[in-house]
C-alpha cells in the first residue's frame, strides 16, 4: 500500500486514549471519530487522545453511516461494548459499506460459538461487499496465540488450564457492569449467575437466539480449540460473584462497592473435545483493592507440563498496541467474519502500517 492507512474511531472512551495515538504513531490517520456523548461532540479528537489537534472532530454515532460512506476509511477500530449484540450496528454499517472493522469487543474474539446467528448475518453482509470484520485484543495474545505456539512445543497435551485477572476500573462502565460489579450477591445470582444455570438444550436454544451472556473465556475456548485444530464435544460455564471485606471505591460505576457486595465476578469455561484435550479457563474481572494487581497464568499439562506467568501485564496498552498492530492482517484476509486464529501470528510492528498491506 503506497499511502497512509486511513482509520475511523468508532467509540472515543477509555480505550480509544491509546488506539487513536497508536495509530498515528505507526503511520496511519484518523479521518473520522464516533460517541454517544454530547459532551464529546464537535470537540478535537486531541481532546481524548492528548496532544496537539489533529483536525478531526468527534461526531455524534447516530450519524456514523452517513459520514463514514463519505469519508470511505480503510478500516474502523470499534471500542465500545463487551457483548457482541451491542455492537452489532456498528459491524453492520461497516460492513454495508464495504469497510473493514476491527473491535475490542471481548465477544467478537470468537462470536460464532456464543451468537452465531449475528455472526453469519455479518459474515454474509461482508463477503457481499469485499470486506473483513473480526475481533481482538488483549486474549488475542495472551490467551490464544502465546498459548497455541507453547503447544507447539508440547509432546503431548491432556488439559489447558489457564486463568487471568484484570481490573474492571480500566475499561469503562459497560465492561464492569457486565461482570455484575457492584451488585448485591443476591442481584449477582439473579442478573448473572442465574444464566448458566440452564440444560446444555437450554444454553444451545439460548445461544441460537442471540440472548446468551458468554464470559470472555467462551469465546476463548473456542478460539484455541479451532487454533489448536480440536473439536469441541462439549462446553460450560460457571459464573461466581468475587467480593471484598472492605468498601471499595469505584470512579468507573461511580459508587462505594460495599463490603460483602459483588466487587466483578469469576468465569471458568470448560471444554470437552473429541481429541481427548480438555481446555478450562478462568477469567476475574473485579474492582481492585489496593493490593491486588494484574496477573495471567497459563499451564498446559502433558509431556511436558509447561506453565507461563505475566504479572502485571498492562492489560489496556497491550489490547490497544494488539488492535493497532492487527491492521494491516484485517487489511489483508479475506472477505467476512474472520477470527484472528485464521489470521497470521501477530507480529510487531517497526515500520508504517501501510508497508504490511500486501
């Protein structure tokens, strides 16, 4: 590609912070911003993202279609929600226009295991007009792509055990919601708990609706298993409330998380697959106390048992450098819905983006 990648920010949040300056710093340009703030609206995009202005102003999302079908950007980062429904909208008018999109949302990492219905309507959407959707992020690293290549190094392999942390106050009020912070244990096991209680027939009929609520690790695990070439026979979840003994203060939820509330919640996902290889995972996302950090632990059982610790990884820059860095692979597959496991392993990044863009 011969000139400058041309990128639309689509949600000017927490996240976008870092995407927005990234993007410039390898290379590429922001034409167009998007956010359901008012507050934001007509404002420079260097009003978010630091530094000098850069011309571009951020504009209302109700108005996305319209200007994004003027401006025609090679590519959308989406940083908005967690589940996949809610940003559906914005995948969608990506993919009218034939613009590639690329999402933090922790659900599109693998949608097809947890709202396949959406997943097919956006794939067929983008082979229709020449353009690539998908999903990535921190787990695109750090619980898919370091652990597929450590199999690779592994005789062979009985179970994947893996379990990360991370601080719900970094990644905006829609994230720390959907891990039940701040609830009472009893709206905990009414609003989230009460989900995964149900039949594997429920989840499927569930799941076939679009309704189902995944934990990070759902789409995770089925992300690995297609990674790793495993079939997947059988897979579930278990949601519990984490708390703490004391208040903790929450400037995201904007409230004290009382002593004995739910602080976030704890999901381990496990798989069964025909290849015998069980894959379980756990991730905790909570509102941190003082001393509690960061932490990523994987361990895959076999011959040998090899287990890989990240303490204090930093969880936002590193999904952000991830998205930024997965550009030009988007730029680059084929048309549809496609998950980062059929995509090259990610690479870093010294030269311009648009150097990558075969």
């Amino acid at each position: 590609m011969s000139k400058k990648i041309r990128v639309a920010q689509y949600g000017c949040g927490k996240m976008s912070v870092y995407t927005m300056r990234y993007v410039y710093e390898k290379g590429a340009e922001i034409v167009a911003a998007f956010d359901i703030d008012e507050n934001k609206f007509g404002k420079d995009i260097s009003t978010v993202m630091g530094g000098e202005e850069k011309g571009v102003k951020i504009e209302n999302a109700k108005n996305a279609e319209t200007i994004l079908q003027e401006v025609k950007p090679d590519i959308c980062i989406i940083t908005t929600m967690s589940l996949f429904s809610d940003v559906y909208d914005a995948y969608e008018i990506c993919a009218k226009l034939g613009i590639n999109a690329i999402s933090t949302c922790e659900e599109a990492f693998y949608p097809m295991n947890s709202n396949p219905t959406l997943t097919k309507k956006l794939d067929e959407l983008a082979k229709q007009n020449n353009c690539t959707l998908t999903g990535a992020g921190y787990q695109d690293i750090y619980w898919g792509n370091l652990i597929a290549v450590l199999a690779g190094s592994t005789h062979k392999i009985t179970k994947i055990k893996g379990s990360s942390s991370y601080n719900v106050e970094d990644y905006g009020i829609a994230l720390a919601k959907a891990h039940g912070a701040g609830l009472t244990l009893e709206q905990f096991d009414k609003e989230v708990a009460s989900v995964d209680r149900v039949t594997d027939e429920e989840r499927r009929k569930v799941i076939e609706k679009g309704e189902y609520l995944p934990s990070y690790m759902w789409n995770v695990n089925g992300w690995l298993a297609e990674k790793l070439g495993l079939t997947v026979t059988h897979q579930t979840q278990k949601t519990v409330p984490m708390t703490h003994d004391t208040d903790l203060e929450s400037s995201t939820l904007g409230m004290t998380v009382k002593a004995g509330d739910a602080t976030g919640m704890s999901a381990v996902v496990t798989t069964q697959t025909a290849e015998g290889i069980v894959i379980e995972s756990e991730c905790i996302g909570k509102v941190y106390a003082s001393d509690e950090f960061d932490k990523n632990e994987w361990t895959i059982y076999g011959e040998p048992d090899t287990t890989v610790v990240i303490n204090r990884p930093a969880t936002v820059e590193l999904t952000c450098a991830t998205i930024v860095n997965r550009i030009p692979d988007v730029i680059n597959a084929k048309p549809g819905f496609i998950p980062t496991c059929e995509m090259p392993v990610l690479e870093y990044r010294n030269k311009s983006l648009d150097e990558y863009v075969k």
